[in-house]
C-alpha cells in the first residue's frame, strides 16, 4: 500500500486550484471577480490557474455579457468534483496517519 501523499494531485493540490475548487464545492459557479476576491489572488494569477484547471478538464468556463458588462462564470466539471472529492480523501488519509502532532 502506498503513502496517501502518492495520491495528492498535482493539478489539484495547488493552494489558488484546491480554493478554486473548493469554492465551486459550495456553488454551483462562481463569477471570476467573486473568486479573485475569496481567494485573495491577481486577476493573472487566478487567470493562469483557471487555464490549468481548463485544460485538466475540470472546470468549465463561460463567458457572457450582461448588458453592456462582460462577465466570466466559473463551473466544476463532473472531473473536477470527483478529483476534489480524491484530493480531500487523500488528505483527511494523511491527516488520519499522522495523528496528533502536538502528542510527540
């Protein structure tokens, strides 16, 4: 059996690509301002990574206008919700084998 750190996807676990898809977790879509500002991150900084996460498959982009003002929706794929569903299983695997640090 292998580590449960083997099982952490490089894609995923990224800290902006975990909160991106942590937030579509919650949501059904996030606007891209709305997830700039949760995440704390640069319009290119969470450019980039919505591109990685595109090109994975795992989420899906829209962009639209309403009224004159351009818009950008953010959606998990089907993928993007089983590998976040994988990365937090991996996790709270870890976190299990771990334990309790503060007992050394």
């Amino acid at each position: 059996m292998s580590h449960p750190s083997q099982r952490l996807d490089d894609v995923v676990h990224q800290r902006v690509r975990l909160g991106i898809l942590a937030v579509l977790a919650e949501a059904e879509r996030a606007d891209f301002t709305y997830l700039r500002n949760a995440l704390d991150v640069t319009d290119g900084n969470l450019s980039r990574h919505l591109a990685v996460l595109e090109e994975a498959g795992l989420v899906r982009i829209r962009k639209a206008f309403e009224g004159r003002k351009p818009r950008t929706w953010v959606s998990a794929t089907a993928e993007g919700k089983r590998a976040l569903a994988a990365e937090l299983a991996a996790l709270r695997d870890l976190i299990e084998r771990a334990g309790d640090p503060s007992r050394s």
